[in-house]
C-alpha cells in the first residue's frame, strides 16, 4: 500500500517520528498512527482490515480510530495539525519544492 509509506514518510519528514519504527504509545506518535490510520479509511478507502495490517494493530483499532476522529480533531489542537499536514500531503511540499526550482530558473 503506497499510501500508508507516503504519508509515513511525510510524518518522518514533517515531525521526526518515523511510525514504522516507534512504537511508542505516547503523544506524537500515537497521534500520527491515528491520522494515518484515519485518512487510510476515510480517505483512500481501505478496509480497516487492511489498515491493521499495515500498522501492525488489530482492526478495532482502526475502528476506535475512525470513532474517535472528529473528537480528537476538534479537542486536540496537535492531532488538528498532524492530520491537516498529512491530509494535504499531495499539495505541500513536492509541489512547493518544483515551483521554487521554476523560480531559481529563470534568467
């Protein structure tokens, strides 16, 4: 599932937390295993089966996740944010990255 190694490399290089590698169960990287888990379902349409599987969680959690999402997003303001940069992943910063090499090419 190349989603899920896209955006986890999107939240190693955004955050310094690398989920394929910390497994811890505090703060940061809880909240990126949460939004990643979330927009695999929610957003790329993936069963919370094959979710689990790639997180390396039991489907519940992945439906905890999905229960659990609009209440972190509006209490959370630190998973707001995880999850607004992960969600943009398409348009941030490959797509800042090409326009600034434009830039820096023009005579």
């Amino acid at each position: 599932m190349q989603e899920f190694n896209d955006l986890c490399d999107h939240a190693r290089d955004q955050f310094g937390i690398d989920i394929r590698k910390v497994k811890s169960r505090k703060g940061e990287p809880v909240r990126i295993r949460h939004s990643i888990g979330t927009l695999l379902s929610f957003k790329y349409g993936y069963s919370v089966t094959e979710v689990g599987n790639a997180l390396g969680v039991d489907h519940t959690t992945i439906v905890y996740y999905r229960s659990m999402h609009i209440h972190r997003y509006k209490t959370d303001p630190r998973y707001t944010k995880i999850y607004n940069v992960l969600d943009n992943l398409d348009s941030n910063d490959k797509s800042l990255d090409e326009i600034l090499k434009l830039i820096n090419n023009i005579p």
